[in-house]
C-alpha cells in the first residue's frame, strides 16, 4: 500500500528526509516557515505555515489526509507537534514533548543520564539562579562549559578554556539571565554523531558522522548549527575504532531501554576522550547536516522503517552502501551571530549534481533554510544550501563536494572549505593518537 507522509521542516535535513521518502514509494506533503524549493520539488503539495503551530500542522495532515508524518526539527517537537499528530491518528515519527525533553532540556537530560546508570555522562550541576552558577564556576576546579537548559540552535554553549574565560562565562551568564544553566566538565576529544531509529524499544544505527560546528575553517569562531560534515564507507570514522563506535552504541541502547516509549530519530552527539566515550548531547531527531550524510547511502527504505514503526513491526535491518560523503554547507554571510537575511542567491541544484558526471562518485544538492518566492531565491538567517559528496572515500568525496560548489552559486555565501579535506581528518586522527598516547 503507498504512504502518504507529511513532513515536517524545511532545512537540508528535511530535503535529505523529503528525497528518500520520494525515492521510495511514498506521497509527501510538506510544510515549513520557508518555502524550501528543494522540497517543493519533490512533494505533492507544500504549505507554508509556523511549524511550532500544532493545530496548523495537524490540520494540514488531515487535509492531505497523511498515514504517517516525519518530524524534522526539534522546534515543534518541543511544541508537542508529534502529541497532536499522534492524538489525530496520524502516527508521528518524532518523540512526544515529554520525551523530546532528552534533547529540549539539558537539566533533564543529563538528571535522566545519572538516574538510570547511563554510561558517558559528565560530572555536572544544574542551576535556576546566575549568581549561584557564577560561583559555582569560581569554585571549580577546571574548565567548564556553560549550557542554558533549553533550545538554542546549537549556539549557546560556551566552553571555559576553549572558547572563552571562566570571566567571559559569567559576564555570557549574567549577560543573558538564563532560568536554568547545566555547568559540566569540559570534555576534550573529538565529537562524533551517531545516530539511530528507534521505536518499541527496538533501535536501528547508522554510520558515524563527524560534523563541525564551528562557523571557520580550522575550527575556530563562533559555534554554529554545524557548517559540514564527513562519514567513512563503514561504520566508523578514521579516528575511531570499532570499539569506540560500539560503546557509543552501547549508550544508545542503554537510553532507549530507560526511555520509556521513545520514537523517531535518537542521535547522540559523543565525545571521544582520554578515558572513553563521553555524551555530549541527546537530539531527538536527525542531525543536520548529519542526516545528509546517513541518507543517501541507506540502500534500506526509509519509507518501510517507518512503516514497520508505526506498525508496530520489527524494524528492518539497515544496509549501507559502503560509501564515504562529504557535506558541506553554504551560510549567509555573517552566520551565525548576524547573518544576512533576505538576500537574492542563484543555486544551480543542476549543475552541482553533474558535478560527479563520469566520476564513480556522485554530487546531491540539498536545499536548507532558503525561502522561495515568485522572483527567485532568498537567504533566511540559517543555513542556504549544502552539497554532499558521495565516493569511495572521504578524500574522493570531499572533491565530488568542492566540484559541485563550485557550480553550485556560493557567489555571496560563506564554506567551510577544509571539512572533510586530508589535512583536518588527518588532524584529528593525530589529536586522537596524542589523547590515547600513542
Ligand atoms: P550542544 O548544544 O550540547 O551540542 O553543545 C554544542 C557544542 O558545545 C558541542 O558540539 C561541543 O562542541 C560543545 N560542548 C558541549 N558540551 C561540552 C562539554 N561538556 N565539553 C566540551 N565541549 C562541549
Ligand atoms: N549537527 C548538529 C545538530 O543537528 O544538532
């Protein structure tokens, strides 16, 4: 039987979503704040509507009358979208808010973590009032990185020693006023996502992806909501080991046994130390840009994963295809801290996909947060678009990539051109070999 499938967001993540729904053999209806023409493409009907709006989502799912909804970002999640669709009759693939709070309340997730034994937390306190966490940070022996509880786009966090001084911590707290701040121990080691479908206690992973969420090359600047990304053409990643990747798996499993009722995307967000693996974060969705890496080389069926979850079945197994890729974003100039909204950008989707043309790698443009309109395309403040490179390897990949920018119009926008390159995976490779004193 076909799916009809609502999807929910409208960045590169849900293009990446939208494409493999659409490969598949399902109907999508799509609805976001932007009008992301990626997306527009690719679905039967797209509405523009705020998607932290749970009557307006639900009543356009009716409308289409969608079997199934896929929930992209954690925004609506935290606004109870998947609770409305769910208690509609169409099964959301995405937490309910009670359990998205592993990933829209920091408080909660790392009390969840030390509750139930969950291997890879840091040492850490939670705090409602500034004064108090100033002092805390006065006291601690160590650096810290100064987390505010709720949402912020992957851009609140500040880390003592690394990004800023314990005085500019408090000055970044006093500044802001936050109701409630987690104060952890600054973990040092390289990140890595891993990410996994989850449903009836079941769960399903993917391939390790490295994203980077500093905003320049060589990783520095300001944090972003991440501005590439790379994944090997196995499971693991040059500087990670199949242990490392199995004990990030293990903490995955650990979570969904002690959430109770959890589905959708879990995505753990890990740092690999001196003395193992750490948990960074929770998300409660995929990744982005992560999710653009993972997709294009399931060879699976993400329509039947979906299916098989809301049906209460067996999820399936996942194959791969073995695979590298290399994503890399296209931001306004500016992002993150003052992006240029509202800028008309040209994006040849055409001619970055035959980039790879007579190469045995292939080039995939994803569209993210652009909006368009009856004259063309315009940036928004988030991401505008990301290319991926899909090769044999992370070095092939990483020139499918560049070649397809190249063609793709980045005139007036801002990449991280060193993601994925030999020399930063190179980099981290060696700062994996010095933590482990090899
Ligand atoms: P989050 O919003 O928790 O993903 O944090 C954003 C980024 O801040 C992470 O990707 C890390 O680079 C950094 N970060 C968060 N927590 C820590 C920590 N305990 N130690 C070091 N860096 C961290
Ligand atoms: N890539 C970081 C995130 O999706 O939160």
């Amino acid at each position: 039987m076909s799916e009809t499938v609502l999807l929910v967001g409208g960045g590169g993540r849900e293009h990446a979503i939208a494409r493999a729904l659409a490969d598949g053999d399902a109907e999508v209806h799509a609805c976001a704040g932007n009008r992301n023409p990626g997306i527009a493409a690719v679905a039967e009907s797209f509405e523009t509507l705020e998607t932290t709006n749970s009557k307006a989502v639900t009543a356009f799912a009716e409308e289409v009358g969608a079997t199934l909804a896929v929930v992209g970002p954690e925004g609506p999640l935290e606004a109870g979208v998947a609770d409305a669709l769910d208690d509609a009759g169409i099964y959301a693939f995405g937490p309910r808010e009670a359990e998205a709070r592993i990933e829209t309340d920091k408080a909660f997730q790392r009390r969840f973590m030390r509750q139930n034994d969950i291997p890879g937390c840091p040492e850490f306190e939670t705090f409602d009032d500034t004064t108090a966490a100033c002092e805390y940070i006065d006291e601690y022996d160590g650096d810290l990185a100064v987390k505010p509880a709720g949402l912020t786009g992957g851009k609140g966090v500040r880390v003592v020693g690394d990004q800023v001084t314990a005085e500019e911590a408090k000055e970044y707290l006093r500044d802001n006023d936050y109701d409630r701040v987690v104060l952890e121990e600054r973990l040092v080691g390289e990140e890595f996502t891993v990410q996994a479908f989850v449903a009836d206690g079941q769960l399903r992973v993917t391939p390790a992806v490295q994203d980077h969420k500093r905003a320049y090359e060589g990783d520095e600047g300001p944090n972003t909501g991440g501005m590439g990304s790379y994944s090997d053409a196995g499971l693991e990643l040059p500087f990670l080991t199949e242990d490392d990747y199995r004990e990030a798996v293990s903490v995955l499993e650990a979570t969904v046994e002690a959430l109770d009722g959890y589905k959708g995307v879990l995505y753990g967000q890990f740092m690999l130390t001196a003395e193992g693996v750490k948990v960074v974060e929770f998300n409660a969705r995929f990744g982005d840009p992560e999710a653009m890496n993972t997709l294009p080389v399931l060879n699976t069926d993400l329509l039947d994963v979906l299916v098989a979850a809301r049906d209460g079945e067996d999820l399936p197994q996942l194959s791969f295809a073995p695979k590298a890729t290399v994503c890399k974003y296209a931001v306004p100039e500016g992002y993150p801290t003052d992006p240029e909204a509202g800028a008309k950008v040209r994006i040849d989707e055409g001619s970055a996909a035959r980039a790879a043309e007579g190469s045995d790698g292939e080039a995939i443009l994803y569209y993210a947060s652009v909006d368009e309109r009856e004259d063309g395309v315009y940036t928004t403040t988030s991401r505008s678009f990301a290319v991926v490179g899909v090769s044999d390897t992370i070095t092939d990949a990483e020139r499918v990539a560049e070649d397809a920018l190249a063609v793709a119009g980045e005139e007036g926008l801002r990449v991280r051109h060193d993601v994925g390159t030999e020399d930063l995976v190179q980099r981290r490779v060696d700062h994996v070999a010095e933590l482990r004193g090899e």
